[in-house]
C-alpha cells in the first residue's frame, strides 16, 4: 500500500463531491423554509404576548399597549425557556454558534433530532417575549441540525456529515440575510476549519439555493437600504474609519468580556440554572420599560442607523440600555443570537461618531454601517465574513475600502487583547481549545527523499512490502499510513527504478517538522545574500 496516488494534486477531492452537492441543493431549500417558519414564529411569538392577537405580521414589541406590565412578558418568556431547556434539552441555551462548534468537533457533527425542534421553538418565545437577540444564531443551528439530520440519516463519513451540517448553516444565515458570500465565509471561517473543494462546494451550493429561494418567500433586494453615498468622500475618511475600527475593536473586547461577566455571575447563584433565563428576562423587562425599542431583535433600529436619520437619544439608548440588556440576558443561558445585537450596537458606536463629526445623514450612515462591520469582525474574529457581510445586506459596494480597514483594525486589536472570541469562549469554559488559525501542513510541503534515511537494497523476490512510501510522495500520506497501521517506520522506494532506497521514520517525520518550525520562528538579515 502506497501512501499517496503517483500524481500529486493541489486538492483532494472525489466523486462523492457531486453527490454531497446534490444533498446539499435540498438542504438549502429546506433550511430556507425553516428560516422563514422561524421569522414568522418571531412575529408571531411577539404578536401573542404584546398585542394579545393571533397575527404572523412583523411587528415591534416598542409599540405595546401594555404599559408597565410589559415587564413582566420578558420574566414570562424566561420561565418558558427554562422549562424547555429542563425537561427538554439544555442544548437550546445558548447564542447558537457555539453549539454548532461543538457538534462538529465533539460529537462528530451528530446533533440530537431534538434540537431541529426545540431551538427554533426556544428562540421564537424567548425573542418573541422581548429577548434582545438575533435570530440568526437559532436559525444557523437549525440549519445545522437540519444538515446533520440528513448525514445520520445516509451513509457517509464524519467529515461528509460535517460538510453537510455547515451547509445547513450556511443555509440559515443566507436565507435570513440574503448574504449568501458571507454565509459561505462564515462557514470557512468558523465551522469548517478547511478550505477543501470536498467542503467548500456543497456549502457553497447550499448557500445559493437558500438565497435563490428566499426571493419567493421574503422578497428581493437588500435587507437594509442606504442613502447613496459619493466615492469621493472614501480618500479622506480612510484614516477616520481606520480609527474607528480599531477603537470598536476595544468594545467588541469589552462586550464579549461583560457578557461572560453575567454568566460567571449567574453560575454562582445557589439557585437550579432553569430559573436563570427568568432572571434574565427581569433585566429585559426594566431595560425594556426605560427603552422600549432594546426590545425585540430591533432591525427598524439598525435600518434606522443605516439611513443616517437615528436621533441621538435611541443611539445612546442602544449603547446603554440595548447593550446591558443583551448582555445581562444573555449571560443567563437563555436561547438567542448574538449578531443581530452586535450589529445594533456596533452601528451605534459608528452613528455616534458621525453626529460628534457633525457629518452630513450620508456620512452618518456610512459610519454606521463601518461600524456594524468592524463590531462583526471584532467580536466573532471573522473579518472577510464581517466585510461581505457588511456590503451585501446595503449592497453599498462604494463603502468598500474604508470598511475594509475598518474591520481588519478591529480583527487586529481583539486578536491581540482577546484569547477568544466571543464564540469560542463559550467552548473554552467547556473544557475544550480552539485554534482558528489555518495553515498548509508542514508534512505537505516536504518530499519523503529530503528526511529520509537513504541505503540501497533490492526490492523484495515477492514484490513490493505491503505498506511503503515513494520518494517523491510528500511525508503526509506516509505519516497517514503509518498513524493507521501502528507502524514507527517505512520502507521507501525509488519511483524510476522500483527499489528500495530508504526508510522513512518518525524522526524523519519530525526533521520536516523541524523545517516548519524553523520558517517561523528563526529572524535573518537576507539582503544582500545570495539566495540562489
């Protein structure tokens, strides 16, 4: 047995690719469907415990009659989710994200069919009852469940039923926020953790069937409009939204930071985690009676921000009431999303700085939505998601560069302040390290003949031994080889001639380690040499 075919190729990828990729055009259009239940659910959800009707129309919980005893909807919708989550599945707590996370990496991208039920019906009460969430998080896990439930369902690998778990997602979000490149970036950046054609095209296609049918059920165009902006202006706000980003990147650290300073204060409490929520929905309720528009996902609020007309009071309102409402309720273990939030928040910070510059509404909304960018990339440590993403729910493409540098100061101060992301935090309190980082493996890029052991011998009378190596095979496939049979060494044979000119071992394998390590770490002084 080789450790690798004879021809070496920039990608692995087989057959099977096509039938993933046929799954996942059903996966896309039925995590659409449940994309669009979920939404109306919402609105539903909200209809029922704010106006006391029977009504799926889009409405906010703002606009309530309620009075005071809109309070007590939030303490209601939390007791709710802790009964779910009790006598239900503790799975449904939580952003969403995080989840999917560890379905992938700890149990083999399986999820409990459970969870394609309870989440969604989860997220609808607890934002429907005033939850300031997202409900793009729910939504991605359902997707994901959704993707994960057709991979147990058919024979395939851990890695195909991966493939089809984040095509789901990817699903989710497309169809929520017809961002189908971002949903795809997300995926690469934050549940893949590969860029293979294997994975990449099914999540691909999933994605674009979801957007394609999403015209049918929630309309074209983009998500959120904006006023036209003049290219002009770009060169000279370049270095203001450079500031910017970077300044947004210290409050996507603080954010992260004061949510899980709620969850730390909640797991202290000598109280079962099931009436958490309902504390949390206490916070929702008094947040809610000072700042009625915190309630709810609010996107009339970063519509509002994005057209450059939001008045100071609802931009210091999302800063201080949206924010510790989120994050209090949030902290509590309840079910909801977290960009959605973020994106409010971050397009405050952004709207801010416009009305201290005293810009014009144009410039205003430009900040806003720089600011909704930079809050994305910093927050989630996804800084190409975070700009497509930006672009494709304005379809503002004149914003492109200043928002550029905005989300990648923003990714580069969290990643220099911040272990974690807000997401990965939630896995690293479970027991389990994340590395987000993505890299051509060392044993790809050196040949069996440069560590090897070389000495002549003729082959075997009886042929070739059963597991070997050829000289010009990269060190992977050997090391693949010799991780699977147990073995601490391979015979290695010359390609042209059929003998043996060497054994490959472990050290072999780590002296092309070794080389890796070297690149990185070692620092010279190059010019002037020759490097011939």
């Amino acid at each position: 047995m080789q450790s690798e075919p004879s021809i070496l190729r920039d990608f692995t990828v087989d057959k099977r690719v096509w039938l993933l990729s046929g799954v996942a055009v059903g996966i896309g259009i039925c995590a659409t469907l449940l994309a669009v239940l979920l939404l109306r659910c919402i609105a539903f959800s909200t209809n029922f415990f704010y106006y006391h009707r029977l009504s799926f129309a889009p409405v906010s919980p703002a606009g309530s009659p309620l009075g005071h005893l809109m309070v007590f909807v939030p303490i209601v919708g939390g007791l709710i989710i802790g009964v779910m989550a009790r006598f239900g599945s503790d799975k449904i707590r939580g952003h969403g994200i995080p989840e999917a996370i560890e379905a992938i990496l700890l149990r083999r991208a399986k999820v409990d069919p459970k969870i394609a039920v309870l989440k969604p019906v989860s997220a609808a009460v607890a934002i429907g009852s005033g939850g300031p969430f997202g409900a793009e998080g729910p939504i991605i896990m359902t997707g994901g469940a959704l993707g994960s439930l057709v991979g147990q369902w058919m024979h395939v690998t851990d890695a195909e039923r991966t493939t089809l778990l984040v095509a789901g997602a990817a699903a989710g979000m497309s169809a929520t926020f017809a961002t189908p490149l971002a949903a795809i970036l997300i995926a690469v950046e934050l549940l893949l953790f590969e860029w293979r054609p294997r994975s990449l095209v099914p999540v691909a296609i999933a994605s674009a069937t979801a957007a394609l049918f999403r015209v049918y059920w929630l309309g074209a165009g983009p998500l959120f409009a904006m006023p036209a902006i003049a290219e002009v202006h770009f060169a000279t706000l370049s270095v203001a939204a450079l500031l910017l980003g970077a300044f947004i990147g210290i409050i996507a650290a603080f954010m992260s930071r004061m949510m899980y300073a709620f969850e730390d204060l909640f797991e202290h409490l000598p109280i079962h985690w099931m009436w958490w929520p309902a504390i949390g929905g206490i916070g929702i309720g008094l947040g809610g009676l000072f700042f009625p528009r915190g309630l709810g996902v609010g996107y009339e609020n970063i519509a509002e921000l994005l057209q450059g007309s939001a008045p100071l009071a609802l931009i210091v309102g999302i800063l201080l009431a949206k924010s510790l409402m989120w994050a209090f309720s949030l902290g509590s273990g309840t079910s909801g999303g977290v960009l959605a939030p973020l994106l409010m928040i971050g397009g405050a910070v952004g709207a801010l700085a416009g009305h201290l510059a005293h810009a014009p509404a144009e410039t205003k909304a430009l900040f806003a939505l720089i600011g909704m960018g930079s809050m994305l990339a910093g927050s989630l440590g996804v800084p190409l998601t975070a700009i497509i993403f930006s672009l494709e729910v304005t379809h503002c493409l004149p914003a492109l560069l200043p928002l550029s540098m905005a989300c990648i100061a923003s990714y580069l101060i969290t990643a220099l302040i911040m272990p974690r992301s807000i997401l990965t935090e939630k896995l690293s309190r479970r027991g389990f390290h994340l590395t987000r980082e993505y890299g051509v493996d060392p044993l790809e890029l050196v040949l069996v003949r440069e560590v090897m052991s070389p000495f002549r011998a003729n082959a075997p009378a009886n042929g070739l031994p059963p597991f070997y190596a050829y000289d010009d095979s990269t060190t992977r496939g050997a090391a693949e080889i010799m991780a699977t049979e147990g073995l601490e060494a391979l015979p290695v044979i010359e390609r042209t001639t059929g003998q043996v000119c060497g054994e490959l071992s472990i050290r072999g394998l780590l002296r092309g380690r070794e080389r890796s390590i070297e690149r990185e770490s070692e620092r010279l002084r190059l010019f002037g040499y020759d490097l011939d």
